[in-house]
C-alpha cells in the first residue's frame, strides 16, 4: 500500500481523492503526495530547508462549495515535521476546510505547525482539526497560529483527537478581532497514562461588537496533566465575549 493509501485511509477520505471537484493537499513529512485545485482556491507549496511552507488562498467573493481536506501526515516512526501555513481568505469569501493530522506508527515524532491566518472583510473561514495518533505515546504536537479577523469576517477552529495516546499536545493561538468579526474556538481532548495537554487560546476583541467564544472540553486519567489558559479581552463598544472550560479529572490525572 502506498504513503498516500495508508495516509487517506487513516484519515478516511479515500472517496475524497478520486473528487474532481474537491481541493486537497496530501503531505508525508515534506513531501507531497497528491494535490488538487478547483476554481477560487489557491494552494501552493514550497520546500524549505527545514519543512516546508503551504499557502492557501482563497479568492475575493469566492465560495468553494465542498470541504478543502489538507492531510499532513507521517508514516515514519521517527521523524520531525515542520509547516509553515498562511492562509488568506478574501472579502466576502467562503471556505471549510478538513485537517487531518495522521501519524498512525509514531515512536518519536515532533509535529510542528506555525500558522498565520487573515480573514478578509466579511469573509468565513472554518477548521476542523482531526488527529489520529498512535498508541505509544511517543509524539508531541506543536501548533501555533496567529489571527486577525478584519471587519465582519467570521473563523470557526475545532480540536479534536479521535485515536491514539496525546503523547504532548501544546497548543498556542492568538486573534485580533475587528469591528462586528465573530471568533469560535473549541478544543476536545482526552489523555491518559503520562500524557500531557497544555492549551493556551487568547481573543483581543478590538472592534465594536466583536465577539468570541472560546470552549475547551478535556479529560485526564491515571497521570496525565492538563493545564488549560483561555483569555478573552474586550476593548471596544459591544464587544463581548464567553469562556466556557470543563475537565473531568480520573485517577492521578492534574487539571489546572
């Protein structure tokens, strides 16, 4: 079976690769796999001397109508994975997009993500982040991403690790919030054993009447930690925002 194979099974878009009409970029460590455009959506890669870069940008007015799937994966057992994303969604713009994280045989993996994301003028942007690990622990994932919502825009951020052991998840986003923008970010997490969740998600809400909300659900059993950091600031008439954080401690697990 091919990386590319492994990688879409893991993630189950399988279906997803044989679409015309739906965009996607598949990645094993820095290589790509397999990519596709449709109409408005631009994605371009480009390899660095450590990792490589991925631009997706999507076009002013335009509305890509099904799920852009990005899978940036490692089959290895051993390896570290650096991306530099950017992602420019225009005025008035329309995308969803599916990020699978796949790292199905990882022993001593480091996945590193450095994100920059600008929501043009009314546009909408949502990510759905789907990990599947492996059970051995041995991976930290490392994502940063730095924000800025112009006026009206909308982004949508969900979290999610549906198999395998965490390992170390550190999580680091930061958004500007301009004029009437709206910020949804929710993470769900589940560690055990010697696991360790740290998420720290920060809102300026600078514009008037922006609004964000930030939820966090996380559960920790036998001697997994968690520290969670969630903060929102208002500065602007109207604006307002809402923190909502549950943990379910099990065992020896830490919660802060």
């Amino acid at each position: 079976m091919s990386e590319t194979d492994t990688l879409a099974r893991e993630a189950g878009i399988d279906r997803a690769l044989q679409d015309p009409d739906t965009a996607r970029l598949v990645l094993n460590l820095d290589e790509v796999l397999d990519s596709n455009l449709v109409p408005g959506l631009h994605l371009d890669t480009q390899k660095r001397r450590q990792g490589i870069r991925a631009t997706l940008r999507v076009e002013e007015g335009a509305v890509i109508e099904k799920p852009v799937h990005l899978c940036f994966g490692v089959t290895e057992r051993r390896a570290v994975q650096r991306i530099d994303m950017r992602v420019q969604v225009g005025a008035g713009a329309e995308v969803s997009v599916l990020a699978h994280c796949i790292f199905p045989d990882a022993e001593q993996v480091k996945h590193v993500m450095d994100a920059e994301i600008a929501g043009g003028k009314g546009g909408r942007y949502s990510n759905l982040e789907s990990h599947v690990h492996s059970g051995q622990g041995g991976l930290e994932v490392l994502p940063r991403a730095r924000i800025h919502l112009a006026e009206g825009a909308r982004f949508k951020s969900e979290f999610q690790l549906v198999r395998g052991r965490v390992g170390l998840i550190d999580m680091d986003y930061e958004t500007v919030c301009d004029r009437e923008s709206v910020l949804e970010m929710i993470a769900k997490i589940s560690g055990r054993l010697e696991d360790t969740i740290k998420i720290r998600e920060v809102g300026l809400l600078q514009g008037q009447g922006a609004r964000g909300y930030l939820t966090s659900r996380v559960a920790v059993r036998d001697r997994a930690q968690a520290e969670i950091y969630n903060k929102l600031t208002a500065t602007a008439a109207y604006a307002r925002g809402h923190v909502d954080c549950k943990e379910i401690i099990k065992d020896q697990g830490r919660a802060s």
